[in-house]
C-alpha cells in the first residue's frame, strides 16, 4: 500500500471498488447493445441500469440522459445552437462566466463573434447585473455557468441566475462535472435545462461522461453521426463497462453523499486553520458558498511550481491553480477573471479532499506545508535583509 497522501481529488478520484467490480463483470459480456439477441440484451441492461441510476442522482428521467465520451465531449455536445424549450424560442448565441472550465470557454458549436463573457466578482460568483445585461442586448442566449468551480470551489447561485436567464428567453447549460457527488442538486428544483457530468469526478473510470437534458429541451444536435445510438444524439457502440463503471460509482457516491460532505467539511476546516497560522495566508473564494472538499491557497511571494513539488517530495500529491500547456504555466484564468494580481495567481495551490482522506492526511499536509512556508518566510527575510 502507498505511503503517499492524494489530495488532488478535484483532477481526478481513485476508481471505486463499486465502479472496478461493475466493470469486470461488463467486460465478461460479448453482445453488442444494439442486438437484439440474449447477449446484446444483457449489455443493453447495464447501459439502461446506469442511465437510470446517474438520471435519479440528478433528478432527470432515464431518456434524457446522454452518454458520451466524458467531460469535455459533453460539454461540447450541450453548447448547441439552436436549442430551445418547449414551444419557445432558438438560441442564437452564447454567454459563458469568465471561469468556465477550457472545454465550455471553447463555446462548443458556437461562432466565436457569438459568444460574450459574463465577468465575475472578486469572490469567483457571477456578476448577475452583467448578465442581466447581456441578456438584455441580443436574441435569446444559451448560458453556461459552471455549479462549482474546480479550482477556487465556489459555488454559483445557480437558481437565481436560470430565473434571470429564463425570464430573458434563454436557455441555461449548467456544467456540474466537479460539483457531482460532493454537494446535492436537482436538475428541476435549479430550473436548469442542461446538465454535465463526468464519471472519474466521482470514482467511475475516466473516459465517460454525460449530458442530462430537462424535460421539454429539443434540439440538442449530435456532435457524432452515425449508427443513431443514445436516441440519435450521440453516435457510437457505448462503452458499456465505463457506463456500467459510471453508474456503480454514482450509487456509492449518492448513498455517502451526505456523511461524506459533513465530513470533509470538518476536515478542510482543520485544514484551513492550520493554513491560516502563516502570516499572508489567503484562500481563494473564502466568503463565498464553496465545495466542502476544496482549498485553494496562496501566501504573497510564494511560486505554486515549488510548493507543488515541495509536496510531492514530501509524500503528498497536490496542484497549483494554474493551468500547464506545452510545458509552459500559465496564471489561472479563474483567478485572472477575480481581478487577482499576477503574483497570487502564479502562487496559488489546490488541495481537494475526497472520502478516504483523513485527518492524518490532513496533519501530514500541514506539516509539509510548515516547512514550504518556513523557507519561503526565510527566504524573504534575506531578500530584505
């Protein structure tokens, strides 16, 4: 067994024992889900069993469930074009928060001149008088703003902002991929018309994710074209082992939800505390509603590179709240759109907790963190000296 401590839950969860047996027994059948013989029915049971299960987690029927290849397929599929509710209106265009994950910053199958920004707040929360605005300066939108955000944790006012976009004749696409299975929702109860989700934020196998539509939605048009699978909206043989995967972690993840949340919340607490014993500290998005897993930190001066790896020599795997492409680290967009200076933003560092951490993890990450901040305290101090 590892000695190592993993708190970087928020990049990915260790697969559960649930998701790993479900997918041994999926990888035992031979039939394809489109046949109609014994063994196509078989595989075409797990596929519907997961549907429903990942459905009723979110408060949705079975048909409006969506299986793609994960989070950033979903997400593309869901910005679509042409979209509306019921009888209303198409959407022509596309508004996105400032701190949407890259896949949803994108804009999908949107023109790049017809998507506009929404600005958030120094607190990482939607600027709803922007938005409002925005709606107010066009044809009717389609708006994607993330339930929480993946670096900062904070968590948008997400029925307050589909009442404003709806009032407007717009549409709401709400990307939920890390707030799954750490806080409870309803597609209904939010007044959301999309949803996404994606397996390996709650212990499923990478590589499978999902768009869950509201009732009345139409016109959601498949990104893929072929065979006609997923009732026309996503073509392709389903991977029935990472659904079945899927929706084994999703009944673990519901059933633990809320023992899982209070839990964590009482661990990022201590973990925030003893954060807080260094002089300068700031975490990120700290008076705002937040995931009760996530924590992201700086101290002024600190660079996230080495107190990442300063981590990792320690035993404990971490991420800063930076973004890395072809080798090179980039300021957070999050932070950057939080009107945060460049220096916060390049020392920002992400822990993320999940349902095996402990409160020895918790004590082993302070300590290592003592020691990062007790070099960083010295090094200033000759720097001034």
């Amino acid at each position: 067994m590892s000695d190592r401590v993993y708190l970087d839950w928020n990049a990915t969860t260790p697969l559960r024992s649930e998701a790993r047996q479900a997918m041994a027994d999926a990888w035992e059948l031979s039939g394809n889900p489109s046949s109609v013989h014994t063994e196509g029915r078989k595989a075409r049971r797990l596929v519907e069993d997961a549907r429903a299960t990942v459905a009723a987690a979110v408060g949705a029927r079975p048909q409006d469930v969506v299986f793609c290849s994960g989070g950033t397929e979903a997400n593309a599929l869901a910005l679509t074009p042409g979209l509306r509710r019921g009888a209303g209106q198409k959407v022509e265009r596309l508004l996105v928060s400032a701190i949407e994950h890259a896949s949803v910053l994108a804009g999908g199958r949107f023109a790049s001149e017809a998507t506009q920004t929404i600005k958030v707040s120094g607190a990482g929360l939607v600027d709803l008088d922007h938005l409002r605005a925005q709606l107010a300066d066009g044809p009717p939108a389609l708006v994607s703003v993330m339930l929480a955000n993946n670096e900062t944790g904070a968590v948008q006012p997400i029925a307050e902002v589909a009442r404003i976009v709806h009032e407007a004749g717009g549409l709401l696409h709400v990307d939920a991929i890390q707030a799954f299975g750490k806080i409870s929702f309803d597609i209904n109860s939010m007044g959301v018309d999309l949803v996404t989700l994606s397996a390996h934020k709650v212990g499923g196998p990478k590589g499978v994710g999902a768009v869950v539509l509201a009732e009345d939605v139409q016109g959601l048009e498949p990104l893929l074209r072929g065979g006609g699978q997923e009732l026309g909206r996503r073509a392709g043989t389903e991977n029935v082992a990472g659904i079945a995967g899927f929706g084994a972690a999703t009944r673990a993840a519901m059933a633990a939800l809320e023992a899982d949340s209070a839990r964590l919340r009482g661990l990022k607490g201590r973990l925030e505390g003893g954060l807080k014993l260094t002089p300068g500290m700031i975490v990120f998005s700290e008076g705002a509603p937040r995931l009760p897993n996530t924590t992201l930190f700086t101290v002024p001066g600190l660079k996230a590179e080495t107190a990442v790896i300063g981590f990792d020599l320690a035993g404990i795997a971490v991420s800063s709240g930076s973004a890395c492409s072809s080798g090179k680290v980039q300021p957070s967009h999050v932070l950057d759109a939080m009107g945060l200076g460049r220096e916060l933003a390049q020392g920002a560092v992400r822990l993320s907790l999940g349902w095996s951490t402990s409160e020895t993890d918790i004590e082993m990450a302070l300590k290592a963190w003592r020691k990062l901040a007790d070099a960083l305290l010295r090094g200033q101090r000759r720097n001034t000296a």
